[in-house]
C-alpha cells in the first residue's frame, strides 16, 4: 500500500494489530519517514492554499503590523485546521483522514494546555501549576485578541469558535514540531506533520542527542522535505516510537509538550531517577583546615 497522507518515502507499515512496525533493518541517523513539506500544515501553505484565511491575517496585520500573535506561525496554522475542518467533505480527503485523527482525544488533550484546572490541582506548589495556569489564560485572551483584530464576523466565516480555536492550539502544543531547516542551523519553521499521530510517543527512552531529529531538507520552498530520523536501531517487524530532541526535557516539560513523562523500563511510574533533567550536579569547593578527627566529622556529615 502506498505510504499515508502522500508520504514519499517510509520505512513503516501497519502490522495485523495496527501498530506501525519497521518494515526492515533501520540504524540510528537513518531516515524512518519523508514527507514533502507542501503537504504538511505550515504558515506558508496557508498563503498558497488557503486565501481565505490568509487574506483575513494579512489584512489584520497590515492594520496591526507589531502583534505578536497575528504573526505567530502558530496562529495561522490554527485557523488553517479550523477553517478546513468547517468545509467537511469538502476538504481534500488527505486532509479529512489528518483532521479525523486530531480530533481524537489522545492527539489533542494531552498536554497541559488541555487540562481543565483541578487536573492541574496534583502539580500546586510546583513552578508548572503555575505555568499550567498562566497558559490556559493565555489562550483565551489570545481568542478574545483575534476577536478585536478579525472581527467576529470574519472569524466566524472561517469556522473559528473560541473552543475550536483552543483545540487547534492543543493540537499544536502536542503533535506541533519547530524543525531545524538543515543544514541550517539557525532556522527553524513551525510545522504540523499528517500522520506522526500514528506514532506512540516514546516513554521509555530519552532522545538520543545524536540521532533523533527531525529535519527539513531540500532547495527552494517547492523541493523542501520534512523527514523523520531514527534515534536508534529498528529491527524487522518491531514498533516504531516518535523520538525527537523536542523530548527530551524533565517531568513538567514533557507534560507541556507532549503530555507523557519518562516512564521507568517496565514500570508505569515516572523514571526520575534516570531523567537527567529532572536534577542537577553541584560542584562546591571549600577551603577547610581542621584536624584529621574535625574532617571525618565532615565526611559522615555529606553522607
């Protein structure tokens, strides 16, 4: 079967349980999926497949040419997904097959910009309650915003509501990726990616620094490729995980991009102990003079 949402090249295929496997020999550095970079969701392909929405921001700007949100790629991927999602069948069908995996619940409620605030209640006392808080109210006030730059009117033209708006932004806080353009190494783009939704998020293994990635490779904004790298070797038939330098992060950077923390081999716990962001290493330096019984006091003191 050809590979899914147009991809070019794949390494994948689903198994009789349908799971996504390798379907051969795959070492660490080697691409696992490519996909053209037109058929991702991107600010660019706003401009050039959707007039509709991208005449609304531009006119916005050039009102308001200094807002931050009117020029965050973000937003013009939002109302890209909410503006397709209203035209229903008549959408491309690539596009309805991507629009109907994200409005499954685990491809969009995840993180903590989705969780209502008593799900953030365990996390009182730590810096991402807070956090968690401050991003929720933020999303509002960035809809109440487009309502005062767009008007309620066009917003309701492109099919853009306050909840579906805040569905968008979910989707883009979990499954969204800012790539590195190689080999720059400097530029990055925003960019939403059909079918990565099809890949479990690994949780027992931290991205490896020198193979997870994902890329954009290719000359000129017509030839550009999204591909997906593996981090580590892939046999025959076994399942492949979405792992990328994105993930690697603590306990509550994982939660607000991704919504799954590390997880302990074999254990459905968080793995603190082997998550390296999750502590840091103090060198401290003392000038100390006392006598051989004061210094094995000090030493039983540090233990």
């Amino acid at each position: 079967a050809d590979p899914p949402f147009g991809y070019i090249f794949s390494r994948l295929a689903q198994s009789a349980d349908g799971k996504l496997v390798c379907t051969e020999e795959t070492l660490p550095g080697a691409p696992l999926l490519a996909l053209p970079l037109a058929r991702c969701w991107t600010r660019r392909a706003v401009e050039e497949r959707c007039p509709t929405v991208a005449k609304a921001l531009q006119t916005a700007l050039r009102r308001n040419p200094d807002s931050r949100l009117l020029r965050d790629d973000g937003t013009w991927i939002a109302l890209h997904l909410l503006h397709e999602r209203s035209r229903g069948k008549q959408a491309d069908e690539l596009t309805q097959k991507h629009l109907e995996l994200l409005v499954e619940p685990k491809n969009c409620r995840q993180t903590m910009l989705a969780w209502e605030p008593e799900d953030l209640e365990p996390l009182r006392g730590s810096w991402w309650w807070e956090e968690g808080l401050r991003r929720r109210h933020r999303l509002k006030e960035d809809y109440r915003q487009l309502e005062l730059e767009l008007g309620r009117k066009v917003l309701e033209a492109l099919g853009v509501t306050a909840s579906g708006y805040s569905w968008a932004r979910c989707c883009l806080q979990q499954m969204g990726l800012q790539v590195a353009v190689w080999p720059s190494s400097m530029e990055t783009e925003k960019v939403l990616v059909p079918g990565l939704e099809l890949l479990p998020v690994e949780e027992y293994q931290l991205p490896s620094s020198e193979g997870a990635r994902v890329v954009i490779v290719g000359d000129g904004e017509d030839n550009k490729t999204f591909v997906l790298i593996a981090d580590r070797t892939y046999r025959p038939g076994e399942q492949a995980f979405l792992s990328h330098g994105g993930l690697r992060g603590g306990f509550g950077a994982r939660l607000a991009s991704c919504g799954r923390p590390l997880l302990a081999p074999g254990a459905d716990e968080a793995a603190t102990d082997a998550n390296p962001w999750e502590a840091v290493i103090l060198t401290v330096s003392m000038s100390l003079d006392c006598m051989p019984r004061d210094s094995e006091e000090f030493d039983s003191m540090l233990q």
